[in-house]
C-alpha cells in the first residue's frame, strides 16, 4: 500500500481584486501549507478493473464519488498523459475540516496528480503538473509543492517561494462545527459589498524573510501587522460568530485573528503554552468546534507508507 498525508493551508495574505473577464476574481495571495493532513491510501484492485474503486471515511464523500476532486483527478490524468489508466483502489481519510478555507479538497487532487505521476513514471514536472491541476480548482496548483507561495490570476498561478523561506511557525486553526462558507458565494457577497483595494505582500514577504535569517521571527517583527484577508470585510459582519471568535482568540493571547480562504476556520500564530489551550478550550467547547495545534510545513503532499517496491508495484497494478 501506498499512504501519502495530504496537507491544509493557510491564506496569509489575500487581496481581492475585480473580476475577469472569464468571472473569476483576480487575486494576490501568499499560501501556506501548514502540518494538519487527510490521507490517501492506494492499492491496486484485486478485480484489475483499469479504473479507480474511491472510498472515505465520510459516507458522504462516498455516495458523491463521481464528484470528488480525487476522482476527477484520476481521470484528468490519464487524458492528459495519454497513458492506459492503473486500476487503483484510493481510501480518502478525512481530517481536514470541509468548507472551512484549509483547502483539504485541492490538497487532495493534487496530491493524487502526483502519486499517479509517480506510478505511471510519466515524468510530468512540477510546472506540468500544475497547468493540469489548475482544471481541478483554483487552489489545487499550489498544493503540487506547498510550502510558501505567491499566487495570482484566479489563484492557479503559483510562484513557490523557495524552501525553508517561511521558518515553522506554530498556530492554532479554531473550526466552529455548524459554520461552513461556500466560496463561491462569499465572492459574490463581497462583490456586493466591498470596495477593491489592490494591497501589496510585500511587507509581509520580507517580514517572513527576516524572520527566517532572524531565526525568532515572532521576536523580531510583528508577523500579525502584514496579514490580511479581504474576506473578513464581508463575512465578519454577515456572520456574528466568527466576530466573537476573533474576540476570543485575541483574549487568548492570539494577537492576530485571520479567516483562512472564505472560512470558517480561523487560525493565529501562537505558542502551545498550558495558560492558551486553557483558555482557548475553555472559549471553544469542542461540542461546537474543533481545534488544531500545529505549524506552518515547508512541503506538499508526504509519502508515509510504501509496503510494495515501485516494481513491485507496478507489475501489480498493470
């Protein structure tokens, strides 16, 4: 079996711009991946279909299978690269929240962009495979290497920073469990409502440049000055409970609140000290959100498992 972790994001800093002539809404917005994962599992099929046997641990997913962006990966591949499709059998393990701007999705199309590239030996390159999962979404180019990146057009254009360019910073991604945000929708409520600024990263870039070199970035620069999320100009006010949550992470200690995406996830930079998890656990009662202690992840998506040689893996599978 072949097990690889699949990672979320983070926006650090997004800058909504007006819309294309296409529709979409241009961008400019800093990427990144942080250390919260799902899973895929592949194996090949005992019954040697040359197709893909998709299942999850959310039934969910199962029941739309034909919709989710694993499986319309697999097939966007084989298109693409002309090759005979592998008869996969690929078990998603759901952890990172849905419709909470982490992005679990896209992470996990890319993620099965390259382990089908990886299999068929097909030699698609980074860049190659970014144009093809830019079909998949918006955000699915970015998770092709993760780490930190700059990302423009509808937010397929992807500038990987280079790697350790952002050190591990630790935060904290707070959920609420009934609050879930369709980005299509908080686009269109921000065309509604909002005026278009364009803002630069720049600031921001070189705060997490420094900060690298610095070695203590949180003791250096205010990392929290130069985040932004337009977003939160719309949505905070239509939805009252990310306000209180903003509030009840700055009581914390979190100095600065920011949706990640369209939300409804909110994350901070803090320290995993005894005196925050009390009180971010004594704000946030897990029978109404889930909160994860992790940190930024300089990668993209993580071989964890591989009980068969690629060989062996192949001949298995052909």
């Amino acid at each position: 079996m072949l097990s690889v972790q699949t990672p979320a994001k983070i926006n650090l800093f997004l800058n909504i711009r007006p819309r294309r002539a296409d529709g979409y809404h241009a961008i400019c917005s800093v990427m990144q991946a942080v250390r919260l994962w799902d899973r895929l599992d592949v194996t090949p099929r005992e019954d040697e279909r040359p197709d893909i046997q998709f299942s999850c641990n959310l039934p969910a997913f199962e029941y739309r299978a034909k919709d989710n962006l694993v499986v319309k990966a697999y097939h966007l591949f084989w298109e693409k690269s002309g090759l005979p499709p592998l008869g996969l059998k690929v078990h998603l393990q759901k952890e990172i929240p849905i419709q909470a701007g982490l992005g679990g999705g896209s992470s996990n199309a890319a993620a099965m962009l390259c382990i089908l590239n990886h299999l068929s030996h097909a030699g698609f390159n980074s860049e190659q495979l970014r144009l093809m999962a830019a079909e998949l979404g918006s955000d699915v180019p970015f998770f092709i290497t993760g780490g930190t990146a700059l990302a423009s057009g509808r937010g397929e254009l992807i500038e990987p920073l280079p790697a350790q360019f952002c050190e591990e910073l630790p935060l904290v991604i707070i959920k609420p469990l009934n609050l879930s945000i369709d980005t299509g929708l908080a686009y269109h409520r921000f065309a509604n409502a909002a005026r278009y600024e364009s803002r630069s990263p720049d600031h921001l870039l070189a705060a997490l440049k420094e900060g690298h070199h610095k070695r203590r970035l949180r003791d250096e620069v205010e990392l929290e000055s130069y985040l932004l999320n337009d977003f939160e100009r719309v949505l905070l006010p239509e939805y009252p409970m990310l306000s209180q949550m903003a509030k009840h992470m700055r009581e914390a200690g979190v100095k600065r609140p920011l949706l990640s995406g369209s939300g409804s996830a909110m994350f901070g930079f803090t320290e995993s000290s005894r005196a925050t998890r009390k009180a971010l656990q004594e704000a946030f009662p897990k029978e109404h959100y889930e909160i994860f202690w992790t940190q930024t992840y300089p990668g993209g998506p993580m071989q964890i498992t591989n009980a068969l040689s690629d060989d062996h893996m192949l001949r298995a599978l052909i």
